[in-house]
C-alpha cells in the first residue's frame, strides 16, 4: 500500500457516495497507478456507517471503516486513529464535505513523491488558493484573522506554510511524533507543526461550497481552537495564567465590591481568596490538568491538597496586604494585585509538583483512599437528566 486516504467524518452520509467516486477518478490520474485505500474514521450519529459500508461493497478502491464510540479528539483524534490504522506510510487528510477537491490528490501526490518533503499542504491562501466556500464574510475574515494570528505566534515553525488550519494535507505519518500530541478538535495539522519542524511544500486549491448537510463550525469549535493555540504556545502555564487572571479579577472585584459595602478590606479579602480558590480549582480540573487526572490522587484529594494550599497561602499574602496597606499606604485593590502576582507562580509550580503528581507504582492504596476514590467516581459519574 502506497497511500492511505483518511476521511474524518461526522454525519457526512449525503457526501459519501460523491466523495469515493471523486476520490476514484482522481486516482485514475495518477501515473504511475498508485496502490490506495480510503479509511473512513467516523463518529457519526446519523447513517453514514451504513452509507460507507454500501459505497465500500462496490468501489474498486479498498475502503475501510473506523465508527468510534468514544469520540476522544474530535477530528485531530479521528486522524491520528487513522494515522494508527494506515497501511501506507504517506497519509492524505480530506474532509468528508467535498469542500476539499478530491481532484488535487495526484498534484499532492506528484509533490509529496520528489522525497525532499515531511508534507504537503493543501493551502487556501497561497499560490491562487481562494477560500470563496467559507459561508459568509464573517466567517472569511475570521479565518484569515486566525491564520496570521497563529502564523505571528509560530514564525518559525509556520514560515513556509500560508495555511496552517487546513484540513487538507498528504503527509509521511513517520514525521509525526504522535505521543506529543494532544489534538482538540479541527486544528490537526497546526498540531503537529507546531510540535515538530518539518519540511514542508504547499499546493493551492479553491476551498469549494460545502456539497451536502451542514457546516460543523460553531462558537464551541472556536473556543477549542483558542485553547489549542493558547496551549500550545505557552503551555500549561499559560492556561493557569488565563484562569489565575480571570480569578485576579474576580477577587479584585469582590474585594472592591465589598470595601464599597464599607466591609473591612481584610474580611473582604478573605471572602474574595474563598471564592476564587474553589472557582480556579473547577476550572484548571477542566482545562489545565484534565489530562493529569488519571494519574493523579483521587478529585476529593486534589481539591483538599489545592485548597489548603490556597487558603494557607491567602493566610500568609493577606498579611502582607495589611502591611503594604497600612505600613506603605497602597491601596487594598493595588496590594491584592500586586501579592497576585508573586502568588501566581507558586500556586503553579505547587499544582503541577504536588496537587496532580502520579501515585507511586506498585503502592496499594489506603483503606481510606479506596473509600474516597470510589466516593469521588460515584459522585463524578454522568448521570439523567
């Protein structure tokens, strides 16, 4: 096997039949002939299995199907499973929605071949590329913001490449170290270049009008993408930064609420660090340390590790507040900023050594930690609605 074409798809069943029989006829072209399969990675909730299957029983071209129950990823997960199930060493990545024409396969193919290239980008903007598919201008000037966004963030990394957010790319999966990726949702392929350099070579093509069905993009989908840029730029550090401000700025809120209430700024300090510390705690659990929790102490024990941490902290910052506000004569609201700050780093480096370090192997859990274990899995298990 020469080439794997992986499919990710999400309720794609309208476009199934049009895409394989495209897909085939650009393989027609190729010269030399190239031996080829088409892998569908599927996490549909509509028919689109059975379509694949049907379309799969007659196709000269040998097409598998991957139907995921457990949608780990999004669409960056449906590739790298496809990646893993590949039969070929040079993957080629296209939507299931015909935006990406299946007729640039042999151009890619031809590109990819020369051997002096880790992979070949389908790019929407570069060298007559157009992206005329996008829904609306809204949409259009989103996507281009977004480009040099990511493209400013990784200069290096993305120098050669005009469209890092595609999903259309032909590349040797041997380049691509997959234990360093943490795919979340679309953004693939700026996933992996931003983790490796690698030898990169772009083909144009007219990003096309969606054929059937419905765009997947969304609100949420931007918010992922957000995230993954974010992490991957600077880290974990830098989503704790996001949610450490975010709480900064609600503790600074409070407290200015509450001195304005004519409380004392030391009672209010202490309500606004109560407050701030369980929110900070839910949101670094979901979007910081998710991927720690497997292998960390049970949730009960995080949060009693992460909140007596915080609140022996607050005991010795809020101290510090009184003496900078009586003794040096800041204000309460510039004092709880400023202590914030030098607090922020210690917070980070005590989550990520204590808070969420794995168990030690081959050590058998307590009596008690057995019952607050399972009483945190009963209590975080999903339930009816």
């Amino acid at each position: 096997m020469q080439l794997s074409i992986i499919v990710p798809t999400y309720n794609e069943a309208p476009n199934v039949a049009e895409l394989v029989r495209r897909i085939v006829a650009a393989l027609g072209e190729v010269r030399p002939a190239i031996e080829a399969e088409i892998i569908f990675v599927d996490d549909s909730t509509d028919a689109t299995p059975d379509v694949v299957r049907e379309v799969a029983a007659s196709s000269s071209v040998p097409i598998r199907l991957i139907h995921r129950t457990e949608t780990t990823g999004g669409l960056g997960g449906a590739v790298l499973e496809g990646f893993t199930a590949a039969r070929a060493d040079a993957c080629l990545v296209i939507d299931g929605d015909l935006q990406h024409p299946p007729e640039k396969i042999p151009e890619l193919w031809e590109r990819f071949s020369r051997g002096d290239v880790d992979v070949v980008v389908g790019s929407r903007y570069g060298g007559g590329g157009t992206s005329h598919g996008l829904a609306d201008r809204t949409r259009v000037l989103v996507s281009k913001v977004s480009t040099s966004v990511t493209r400013a963030m990784f200069p290096i990394r993305l120098k050669d490449v005009s469209d890092p957010m595609t999903g259309f790319f032909l590349i040797d999966r041997r380049a691509v170290d997959q234990a360093l990726l943490r795919p979340r949702g679309f953004k693939i392929l700026l996933e992996i270049l931003a983790r490796r350099a690698l030898r990169v070579a772009e083909v144009p093509f007219d990003f096309a009008d969606r054929h059937a069905g419905e765009s997947k993009a969304s609100v949420r989908q931007g918010m992922h993408f957000l995230t993954q840029l974010t992490a991957l730029r600077f880290g974990k550090m830098s989503l704790f930064a996001v949610i450490g401000g975010l709480g900064a700025i609600a503790n600074v809120a409070i407290v200015w609420a509450l001195t304005q209430l004519g409380v004392g700024y030391i009672v209010a300090a202490i309500v606004a660090a109560e407050a701030t510390i369980i929110g900070n705690f839910l949101l670094q659990e979901r979007f910081v340390f998710h991927d720690m929790r497997h292998s960390a102490a049970s949730g009960w024990l995080r949060f009693a590790k992460s909140f007596g941490f915080n609140n022996a902290e607050a005991l010795v910052r809020i101290p510090i507040i009184a003496l900078m506000v009586e003794s040096w004569h800041f204000s309460a609201v510039v004092a709880t900023a400023l202590t914030l700050i030098v607090a922020f780093f210690v917070r980070f480096v005590f989550h990520s050594l204590v808070v969420y370090a794995p168990r030690k192997p081959g050590t058998e859990p307590t009596p008690a930690r057995r019952f607050i274990e399972e009483l945190d899995a009963q209590a975080t298990a999903p339930g009816e609605l």
